[in-house]
C-alpha cells in the first residue's frame, strides 16, 4: 500500500508527490475549488474552533504544505506543529452597531470572503503552498460556512468532506468524537493511479495511451483566441425550481427506463446545445468534459472505501462525439455513446490504464472549451437533522473560457436547475431559441420551468 503511516502518529501524506493535474494546478496558479453552505445547527465559538481541529486530524493532506520548486518535483510536507495548522475564522459584524447579521447579510459576508480569497491566491501564488481557508459566519438562524481551497489539495467530494466533518463535529457531543477519529481518519492518501486503479494497481505500468488517441481530434470544435468580450449568452442563471420531488422523480423513472443516469443525460444536452449553438463553425467532433471521481473507480478490497478519502482524485472525462451525430443524432443517443465510454473505463482496466496516463500525465490536451454537467443531491435525512446544506453556492467560476454547463442541485425535496451558457458571438435570444427547440417535449421540459428566463 502505498503511502502509509509507518507509525500510528505519522501524516501519511508526508512525501506525497504532486503528479499530473496536481502539478497543472500548483504551476499554473490559477485553480481553486470552494462552496458556501448554510447548516441549521447551533454551537459557540469555542465548540467550532474545536470541531475544525478535528477535522483536519482526520484529513491528513490538509495538514501539509507544498515544498519544492514548481517546475521541478515538488511533494507535500507534513507541517508537524499544530500552531502551524490552518485556522478557522470567526468572521463578525462589521460597519453596524448591531452585534448580530441577518442570514441575508452572513450569506453576503461569506460570499466577499470567498471573493477575497480567491483574489488572494490569484495575487500571491505562493498562498498556494498551504491548503484551505475556512470561515464561518452567524445569520440570526443559520450558520454560514465557506470553505476555499487550491485544487491541488482537494476536488469537490474533499471540500464536501471538511465542510461535512467540521459540522459533524460541532453537532455531535465530545464524548463520541474520539469514535468518529477512529472511523473517519484518512490512514494512507494514495496518488492519482493508485485511487484509479485501486486492487489493480499491480498492473500498474508505463503505457502509452494507444488504445485512446481517438479521444483527441485535431479537427474537432475549437474556438481559438477567445476575447472574453465577446462571450455571450446566459452566466449562471436559474432556470428550474421545484419545491417537490415529483418533477426531479418523473425525470429520473424516464432516465432510468431509457438506461441512462441524470448526470449523463444532462451531458448529452449540453453536447447537443453547443453543437447547435455553434453550427456555423466547421468542426468534425465534439469534446464532452465530465468531471469524474477515481474514488469509485474500482474497489480497494482492504476497508478504504468505508469513506471518501480526502484529496484531489476528479479527472476530466473526456469523450469525443462526432459532428455527424451532434447535428443529426438526440440527446438520448449522444448520452448513450458518453455512458458506454465510460462503462468502459470502469470494466476494462487496460484501457483505464491507457486512459487515465494519457488524459492525466499530459493535461495539456484541453479543447479550449467546457461541456458539461454538476450534479449534487443532500438527502433529507440530513436537512432535516441539521447536518445537511440547506443552502447551496455551487456555480463554478469559469472564467474567460467558453462552455456550456448544467447544474442539478438538490437539497431534501428542492430541486433547483441552472446553466451557464457562454460562448463566443452568442447572443441571448439564440440561447433561448436553441433550448426552446431542443427541450420541445423532451423529459427535460417540466425541469425548466421559469419560463421568464426562457421566454424571454
């Protein structure tokens, strides 16, 4: 196994090697991950402080900075004083000569703290070298937690985990936490092959991607230089509420009788808008990006998956899909021919191994552009005990860059379905023509039910 802690107190990702995305992310500067959530829980100030701490006792990466020069071969370091160990921040009115915020104005305060943040990293890159930022900030019923983090240490489902945790903790009395230190504490933090490959990785072996070149057409869709003021269409907008689960169950009974998964189905739309959307360009294919999760690839057959380790294990998922059949073809048969690519990344580990060494140990074949879909849903057994996200900030910052993204936010029974729709010379008005058309008595019509946005 690797990277495990030889001895009981040591942090088994001390010497971890930064690989693949990891190194694009730490030499670019540029790539950080974060959410905002509201939890409906009560607890003071010193209980949150103590709840952090735990947190990252369970979550060894977070414990670690990076040393070495970017260009070179840099690791993480386990950083061995507590003193040294990220902070959490209490952030507290200010401007006012009230002692206490409305949830309108904490959810505002956790939202510039974010912003900060991130302006931060993008000024110092050397900010970078340590891990997450987290604050926490009282409304009048809601506690408001933002976390921030360098992609390099943590993907969606890690920054999931600390914000979960930290809350966890604070919920739940002290007397059980040294059981949840048992269960929950990350004891190896594998690299990228060793997640993906997982009891296979004694096949592990230098390939050279042959079995999966097809994925890269240098015919395919591209847009070239983008000048960002040209980026048109809708940026982050709401399209869809639902207060109950009929809409979002009636979607996921269609998905399922047609053998599709809603995260795939709303991949084959997105692929389907932007072929339509850009049918004026001369391309032979076009690039799907999914962000996929190594953590189930697989199994590890010695305990590990009893939880979600914390670390930076997403990858791009790419699939290439034809000009013929994006123009031609439904949504249905462009999600079909996604999923089998990646049924076939899960059943046949010499084509994963093959697939992930050349998609990951070279990331630069990026298509200039992002196609697709966020699929997040809180049950609500948690909303209801208070340890689910009753409010959720998940839109991801693209950037100058051209995409065509869903999301498909669930908490308990509120279903909420935004896009971000941004491309090149694109207007509003055709946006809404283009989805009007293609959700035409489709199973995704009940879903985009403001029809303000898309009427206009």
């Amino acid at each position: 196994m690797i990277n495990s802690a030889s001895r009981r107190n040591e942090n088994p990702a001390d010497g971890r090697p930064l690989l693949g995305d990891d190194l694009t992310y730490f030499r670019g500067g540029l790539y950080f991950i974060g959410g905002i959530g509201a939890f409906s829980i009560k607890a003071s100030e010193k209980k949150l402080h103590r709840a952090f701490r735990q947190m990252l006792v369970t979550v060894p990466l977070l414990r670690t900075r990076v040393v070495g020069d970017p260009e070179g071969s840099p690791v993480f370091q386990a950083i061995e004083d507590p003193d040294e160990w990220p902070k959490l921040q209490i952030l507290q009115p200010g401007g006012t000569t009230s002692t206490t915020w409305t949830d309108e104005e904490a959810l505002a305060c956790v939202r510039d703290f974010k912003n900060a943040t991130e302006a931060m990293f993008l000024q110092d890159k050397e900010t970078q070298r340590t891990s997450l930022r987290f604050a926490i900030c009282r409304g009048k019923s809601k506690l408001y937690t933002v976390i921030v983090v360098p992609h390099l240490f943590l993907d969606g489902t890690g920054v999931g985990i600390a914000a979960l945790k930290t809350i966890v903790y604070a919920k739940l009395p002290h007397c059980v936490w040294p059981l949840l230190n048992f269960m929950w504490t990350d004891r190896s933090v594998p690299i990228f092959m060793e997640m993906a490959l997982k009891n296979d990785y004694h096949l592990y072996r230098e390939v050279d991607g042959s079995l999966v070149k097809h994925i890269d057409d240098p015919n395919g869709l591209s847009f070239g230089e983008v000048d960002p003021s040209t980026l048109g269409g809708f940026d982050r907008t709401v399209v869809g509420q639902h207060k109950k689960k009929n809409a979002i169950s009636q979607f996921k009974k269609a998905m399922k009788a047609q053998n599709l998964t809603i995260s795939i189905a709303f991949m084959g739309l997105a692929i389907k808008v932007i072929g339509a959307l850009t049918k004026d360009r001369s391309f032979e294919s076009v690039q799907s990006c999914l962000g996929c999760d190594a953590r189930y690839l697989g199994k590890w057959g010695d305990g590990r998956d009893r939880q979600a380790i914390g670390g930076n294990y997403a990858y791009p998922f790419k699939s290439v899909i034809s000009a013929e059949l994006v123009r031609e073809g439904s949504w249905q048969e462009i999600a079909l021919q996604v999923q089998n690519h990646l049924k076939r990344i899960r059943d046949d580990i010499e084509y994963r191994l093959h697939y992930m060494q050349y998609c990951l140990l070279d990331p630069s074949k990026f298509c200039g552009y992002f196609v697709g879909v966020s699929s997040v849903m809180i049950p609500n057994s948690l909303v209801r005990y208070g340890l689910g996200l009753s409010e959720l900030d998940v839109f991801i910052n693209f950037g100058p860059i051209p995409r065509c993204w869903f999301y498909l936010i669930t908490i308990g029974s509120n279903t909420q379905v935004a896009m971000d729709i941004m491309l090149p010379g694109v207007k509003k008005e055709e946006v809404r023509l283009v989805l009007q058309d293609t959700l035409k008595n489709s199973d995704f019509e009940p879903l985009f039910n403001d029809v303000g946005v898309l009427n206009g």
